[in-house]
C-alpha cells in the first residue's frame, strides 16, 4: 500500500479541503479500503464533521435530510461497487424529492475500471446504475481535473431543479498528486429569466379571477413571502406534503395539505383559477391525475419538461417561483376583487378536513393532538417514515413552522425516518428533532439508532409498534379477503434493543401515557425513544388502507 504523503499534497487531500472550502461542514459515510485518502484528508484537516453511519443507505438518507433541513448541499462518501449499491434506495428518494446531495462515491484503479477484470468492489456498469438515481453523474479522470469536475458536480446539485448528483474518484486518482494552484469557489447558479409577457398573460387572468387558488409544492419552498402576499390580497392556497407551511399552516385561507379532501374538491369546484407553483401534482396527491381541478390551470415551474406533464394547462410559465410571483405582484393592485367568502370557505373546508381525519384516528387522537400542540411551537424538524400515523395525521394534521422542518419519504419507501432524523438533527441543532416511525420501516434502518447515540444528536423517536406491517395488512383485508400473508413480523423487544445502545427508551401502553412521556423525552440529552404499544391501545377508528383511494385524505 502507497504512504500517504503530508498534508495536501494528493487530491484525496484535496478533494477535502475543497469541499470545505466550498463551506462543507459535515459529510456522512462508511469508510473504506477506497475513499481512505479523502477521509484520511478530511480527518488530518479537521475542517468537516465526518458522521461514520452503519451503512450507505443511512448515510444517504441522512445527507438528503441535512440538505432539506439547512437548505445547504449534502454529502456523502460511500466506498464502490455494493457500498455505492447500498446507497441506490436512498438515493431514490432523494431524486423524488430533488434533494441538493452530492454523492461522492469511488472507483477501482483505473487500469481494471470499465472493463469486468473482476478487481474486487467492482461493479463494471457503476455509472450505468448511479445514472438512473443522479440528476447527473460525473468521474474525475486524473488530477488535471480534480476542481473542474468538482466545481461542474456541485453546480449540477444545487441549480434548479436541484437533485442528487455522484461523483466517481478512482482510488488510484486519489493518490496522485494533486495540482495545488487550482481552488475551487462556490458556483454561482443561474435561473432562466422570468417571461415578461406570460407574466402580463397571468396577470390578466388573475384580474378576471374571482376565487383563485395557489397549490404550493417544494419547488415553492424559497416563495413564501411571495405566496403569503397572494393570499393576503385575496387568494386561497393549498400545498402538496413538499410544499408544506411555504403559506403558514396556521393561516385561514390555506387548506394545509388537506389537498385531496371532499371538502378540498368542492372548493376547487368553485374556483376558477388554479396557479401550480413548483409542484409535480404526484399521483398519490391528485388521485393518480384524476382529480378535478379548476380551469384555467397554469403552472410555474424551473424545470421546462415538466409543463403539463401531469395535467393539461393553459399557460406554462418557465421559471423560478419567488422570482415569478414577485413580477406577478408588481402587476397586481394591493387588494384583488376576489370572492371575500373565499377565504371563510377554505377555513371551514379545512377544520371539516381535519375534524374527519381526526375522528378516524380514534385512540391516537390524544397523540396527535398533543404533537399538534408541540412540533410547530418548538420549531422542531418533524421526519417520518412511511407508516400509518404519518400517512394520517403526520403528513397534514401535526403542523410544521416553516417548509424545511418537514422530512418524509415522499417517494413511499419505508425504513428511511431513523437516518433522515439524524441528517436534520445534525442541520438543527438548536432544535430538538422529533421523528415518526413504524415498528417495520424501523427494522430496515435500525442499525443507525446506535448512530444516533455515537453522534449524541437530540432526537425523539416516536415508534408506532403495531408488532406488523400495519398498511400491508389493511390492504390485505380490503383487496385480498383478509389473507394477510408475510406482513407479520418478529419485532424486537425495543426496550432491550434501545438498553443495548444506552438509548433512553419508554412505552405508552395508553394514550394517556403517551403526552408526559413524550415530553420528558424533551429534556433527554441525546436520542430517546418512546414506544407507542398499539396492540394495546388498539385499531384507529378509520382503517387506513394505502393511497391512493384510501381513507378520507389519505394520501402518504
Ligand atoms: C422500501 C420499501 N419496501 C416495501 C414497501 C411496502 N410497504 C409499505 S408500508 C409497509 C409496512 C410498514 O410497516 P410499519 O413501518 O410497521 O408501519 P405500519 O404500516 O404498521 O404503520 C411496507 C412493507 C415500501 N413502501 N418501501
């Protein structure tokens, strides 16, 4: 093996001191035989907080969750062949959401790269496999083009539409000496300019519109102020889950994300205006495109391809949302002469919303009511993983403060909520971060709870233990005349588990219990966990049964 010479003088030296120059503070990752020059680079500088995760796909997730919550990029070093494998799930999910992560990953030396020589960690179609889940995938081919690549990488991850980028470093690339006079700034990211005149267009049709909406998505997260000034001259607004509190939640011309109710269609039926702002109106928010929605239909959106993709709209305009609504604003007069009852009519659609989603929770009301009453108080991040409670009240009832203290698997992938919080945590320190969980995603990323202990991040873990796959099973009974095969699961005993790790844990046998538990929680040190035990407290009121046709709101 090669002697690691001193400081700086190899590019996986470089690569380190790059991306702290580039303001990289912490990167998340599995060391190994392959990327040990970078962190070997990272650890002698002592620039960047390296977080050592149990596996790739936690590191993933949690650098996705850190680049939501801080709104900065996310990295993460994973080894290749199956380490850079093991990421693939996670990275997924963060190209649904279009999370700014840069996955920096490795390659074998480059006389065996490419070509199947069965070196070992090998995968000889890596970029074939990182391409599907990368916005763009990029190698660094030599020390000639260290920053150049570099540079070209974190562009590609952090302009809009923002997505996950990887970037392949031969081992023998990092080697090598590094050329030191090139450095690395941070890019300066362009956005398309607004159109004047489909800016005059809209604001024509808004002059004309009586009950006008906005449906916010993530691509809406930077427009608040913008958004918040529609609404405040007269328009009613209603987000996806990306979109969350881009309008306060708390604001009365605003559905939330009660976007797929009864009473959210009926007052789309009476509107006749809809403006999409940086939204895909996914599937299980829209009723796979089905659902009605006013006319005229437009859509603001960066990304030029997504016009009318999932709905037809008569009038596209190609550009950032803050940027757009605030050349709208200009055009408009301080109060439009919109429908006054609009606003009254969204408040009352929106608490029948809630009423019915809350009576369906039956015994968990008091759970949500209580994490109601506490998450958007305490500006604390709220992830979760894909489970019944979050695809219930989590997703739209426990309301957020502000767009980037919301973290959810939004492409549906289970097992993701434990990392993801450690990622947030690490983004909001002086917050503590409270996580949603069910008993079978946890068991796919339980290893990063000891993560969660070794880093001593303030997280509550709230697990839902329903001993099952509790959705899977629901859909058994409605779709499959209760054949409830392979969605039981040994689940472990989580006190013994969290003993084993030296997490504070505790149980709520009653949901009663659970609202003094929880906040003792609030006061830990470090990571706790409370079970919620409902094989005792028993079934919701309403069966939840999957999106996306199931129960009332329903949708993940
Ligand atoms: C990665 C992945 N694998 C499988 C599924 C299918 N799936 C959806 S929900 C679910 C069960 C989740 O169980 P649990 O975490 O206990 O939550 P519960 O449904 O009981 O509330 C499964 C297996 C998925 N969504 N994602």
């Amino acid at each position: 093996m090669k002697e690691i010479p001193s400081m700086t003088q190899i590019v996986g030296y470089q690569i380190a001191e790059a991306l702290a120059d580039l303001g990289v503070t912490t990167i998340f990752g599995v060391i190994s035989i392959h990327n040990m020059p970078i962190l070997d680079g990272i650890a002698r500088q002592g620039r960047i907080r390296f977080v050592p995760s149990r596996g790739e796909a936690g590191a993933m997730n949690m650098a996705d969750a850190y680049a939501r919550v801080s709104g900065k990029l996310g990295v993460v070093l994973t080894s290749t062949g199956t380490a850079a494998g093991n990421a693939a799930g996670a990275q997924a999910e963060a190209l649904t959401a279009g999370s700014r992560v840069l996955h920096i990953t490795t390659q074998i030396d480059r006389q065996f790269m490419d070509r199947d020589r069965a070196a070992i960690h090998d995968v000889p179609k890596q970029p074939a496999m990182l391409s599907g889940l990368s916005k763009a995938v990029f190698r660094i081919w030599d020390e000639k083009g260290v920053i150049g690549t570099l540079d070209a990488a974190v562009r590609a991850a952090s302009t809009a539409p923002t997505g996950p980028v990887s970037l392949e470093i031969p081992i023998d690339v990092q080697h090598l000496e590094a050329i030191s006079d090139q450095k690395v700034r941070p890019p300066r990211t362009a956005l398309p300019p607004v159109d004047e005149d489909a800016v005059n267009q809209l604001a024509e049709l808004v002059r004309a519109a009586k009950r006008p909406m906005l449906w916010l998505g993530g691509g809406a997260r930077n427009a608040g102020k913008e958004a918040l000034a529609l609404v405040e001259r007269g328009f009613g607004a209603v987000t996806s889950t990306q979109g969350r509190a881009v309008v306060p939640e708390t604001h009365p011309a605003t559905l939330g994300a009660f976007n797929m109710t009864p009473q959210a269609r009926a007052i789309y039926a009476r509107c006749d205006l809809m403006i999409v702002v940086g939204s895909r109106l996914r599937g299980n928010e829209t009723q796979n495109n089905q659902m009605e929605l006013p006319a005229p239909l437009v859509q603001i959106d960066v990304e030029p391809t997504q016009a009318g993709r999932n709905y037809p709209v008569d009038l596209f305009l190609c550009s950032d949302a803050a940027q757009t609504l605030a050349a709208l604003l200009a055009r408009l007069p301080d109060t439009l002469a919109t429908d006054p009852q609009l606003a009254h009519d969204i408040a009352i659609a929106r608490a029948q919303s809630e009423g019915q989603l809350r009576s369906g929770l039956g015994p968990y009301q008091q759970i949500a009511d209580h994490l109601l009453s506490m998450v958007p108080a305490g500006r604390h991040p709220w992830v979760r993983d894909i489970t019944i409670s979050n695809s219930t009240f989590g997703n739209r009832y426990v309301q957020i403060a502000a767009p980037h203290l919301g973290v959810h698997a939004l492409g549906g992938g289970i097992g993701q909520g434990i990392a993801m919080a450690i990622g947030a945590a690490i983004a909001a320190p002086e917050s503590r971060t409270i996580a949603l969980i069910g008993d079978g995603g946890a068991q796919l990323g339980m290893a990063e709870l000891i993560t969660a202990v070794d880093e001593g991040l303030d997280i509550t873990y709230i697990l839902m233990n329903d001993a099952a796959y509790g959705v899977i099973e629901n859909i058994q009974d409605a779709q499959y005349e209760g054949r409830r095969h392979f969605s039981k699961l040994k689940t472990p005993d989580f006190g013994t588990l969290c003993k084993a790790i030296d997490m504070p844990h505790s149980k709520a046998a009653a949901s009663e219990d659970f609202a003094a538990l929880f906040d003792a929680t609030l006061a830990v040190n470090g990571p706790a966990m409370i079970e919620v035990d409902m094989v005792s407290i028993g079934p919701f009121a309403t069966v939840f049964a999957g999106p996306p046709a199931g129960a009332a709101g329903g949708a993940r």
